[in-house]
C-alpha cells in the first residue's frame, strides 16, 4: 500500500548558479596592482600638470 501513495517534492536546487566556474579569464590582474597603477596615473598627471 505505501507504493501507491508517492510524494513529490519540490527541487533542492532552487535555481542557484555558480557563475565564477563559467568564466574564467586568461588575464588575472592582483588588487595591489591595479592600485599601484591608480597612484602612478595620478601621479604623473599631478606631475603635468604643475611641470608641463
């Protein structure tokens, strides 16, 4: 008797995605670098701009 009555439950997955295994770019840029970057172009400018 209990195989006649069957239960469906809902999915556990909830629709969850793990973007960051879709995509993975060839070029891997570190924080501090684009941070030295950032301080280098605002130097040179500040330098420009009161020497040029």
């Amino acid at each position: 008797m209990p195989q006649d009555q069957k239960m469906m439950l809902p999915s556990s997955q909830g629709g969850l995605v793990r973007y960051y295994d879709e995509y993975k770019s060839r070029i891997q840029i570190k924080p501090s670098h684009v941070i030295v970057l950032a301080v280098a172009i605002i130097a040179i400018e500040v330098f420009l701009h009161n020497f040029g």
